[in-house]
C-alpha cells in the first residue's frame, strides 16, 4: 500500500489542524499530536510507540525484541568507542569533551546553543569538540560520524529522552513542526502524509511508523551500516521527489529537534535491529 493520497480531504483537514498550532509552543504542540495518536490507538502505551513500525505489528515487534542488541550493531559500536578514545595531538579525546566520558548524554540532543542562536544536534557538538581542538572535522553525513555517534548514544540506551526547549528556541521547534507539515516534491507529500495521517497503514508489507517516538531508534542498520535519523529523513525526501537538505543543516537540525522533543519520556533505543 501506498501512502496515504496527499489529495485526499481527510489528509488536508489533518494537516491544517497542525499547521493551525503554529503559533503554539512546544508542549502544545506535543500534547496535542500525542492525544491525536492515543485517540486513533488506544490500544497502545506511550512507550510502544518508540518501537516505531513495530508497534502496530505483535510479529514485528517480536522480531524487534528477539533481535535487541543485535549482533550487527557491536562492530559498529565498538569501531565508534575506537573513535571517541582516539587521541587528539593535544592529547586529548573527543570522550572527553563530553561529561562522564559521554554517558547518559545523548538522550539530551538536540539541545539549543544560547550563544550561537543555533540547534546543536550530537553530531554538532562532536564536531565543535574538534574545532575546539584544532582537529579536522567530520561530514554529518559520513560513516565514520554515524559510528561514532552509534557509540555515543548505546551510553544512553534506555534513558528516557529529556530534550528541553526554551523560549529563545521555540522559532526553531516550529521550523522543523512547520518543514515536517509542509507537502514537498513532485509527489507532493509532507513526512506527516506518512508518519502522522498513515501511521499504522502498511506500507508495502511493513507498517508506517509514527512521528510519535521516531526519533527514539537510531541508528538502524543496513547491510551492517548505521543509518541516521537525518540520513532517514534524507532518503525519504528523495522518494517525495524533492531535493533532500544537506546533512547538518539547519533545516534537518530543526526537524530532528522536533521529533526529539515529541519523543520526550520514551526510552531511547540505541542500534535498534531493523528488518530492513
């Protein structure tokens, strides 16, 4: 099945009703797409919805929790541990740039640099470790920046995500709100057309999985390769026909810090296993 048909009244009437939260603030915002998901599945719990697609499969989702701390994430992670410890000529590490050697850090990402006046995402604040430290930087979009990040964030498996928003930042929240409701592409649909209107309906032979907790479950992997979020949302814009945003922009900043904040309370889950 395809997504739902942009076209459609009830997809509009389901993106103006959002698009009319404009002008409120994140919690708003949140509260008000939670009740939207616990009206339509009352059946589940707030935190089923950070097993993504699984949540609306009881075989997927056994599939999901037999294959927890799958083995094709352990030489990603521990390539990433690899990366973390690597000494700068300074001596120094990028572990080290982090509180605790980077444990129970990442649950707290996307965060909002007052000084910058800019969302930082974990891989930011990585490559503000290296400025810092007069190291070359990493591309967002590289593998190497997906491993480390792998790595970083199984320190913070199973914390409950905790992304704080303040006033000088809700432009930011809204941004990516705004860019996740907004129709792109030749195909024109937005991520909401899937991931809030079509949650649930099948895609293919897989279930679309709910804006609500995804951004809980990264990295995923494919062909033993960790994908990101934003690697995510960049593949997914190139199947809406439009041109994907650079990795590391601010647009994917904003996004992500919006399905982050939705995802506030639910169990980050790092390297969750993916059928595909």
């Amino acid at each position: 099945m395809r997504c739902p048909d942009p076209r459609s009244v009830v997809a509009g009437t389901l993106l103006v009703l959002f698009t009319g939260l404009a002008a409120a603030n994140p919690e708003v915002t949140r509260t008000a797409i939670t009740e939207r998901f616990q009206r339509d599945f009352p059946a589940l719990s707030p935190a089923d919805y950070a097993l993504g697609a699984a949540a609306f499969d009881a075989e997927l989702r056994a599939q999901v929790e037999a294959n927890a701390g799958a083995a094709q994430a352990a030489g990603v992670v521990e390539a990433g541990k690899k990366v973390a410890l690597r000494k700068f000529k300074n001596g120094r590490t990028i572990a080290g740039c982090f509180p605790n050697g980077g444990k129970r850090i990442a649950a707290t990402y996307p965060q909002y640099d007052s000084r910058l006046k800019r969302i930082v995402t974990l891989e930011t604040a990585v490559n503000q470790c290296l400025k810092t430290h007069n190291e070359p930087l990493l591309d967002p979009a590289d593998t190497e920046m997906a491993t480390l990040t792998a790595y970083l964030r199984s320190l913070s498996d199973q914390q409950k995500i905790a992304v704080r928003i303040p006033t000088a930042a809700n432009e930011k929240f809204e941004e990516g709100r705004r860019l996740y409701f907004t129709r792109l592409g030749q195909r024109n649909y937005a991520c909401a057309t899937c991931h809030v209107q079509g949650a649930g309906k099948r895609y293919d032979d897989l279930p679309l999985s709910p804006a609500l907790g995804q951004a809980t479950h990264w990295p995923i992997y494919r062909d033993a390769k960790p994908v990101t979020l934003q690697a995510r949302i960049r593949e997914c814009l190139e199947r809406m026909g439009a041109a994907p945003f650079a990795a590391g922009s601010d647009e994917l900043n904003h996004i992500e810090l919006f399905l982050t904040y939705l995802s506030n309370g639910m169990p980050l889950r790092a390297n969750a296993w993916r059928s595909r």
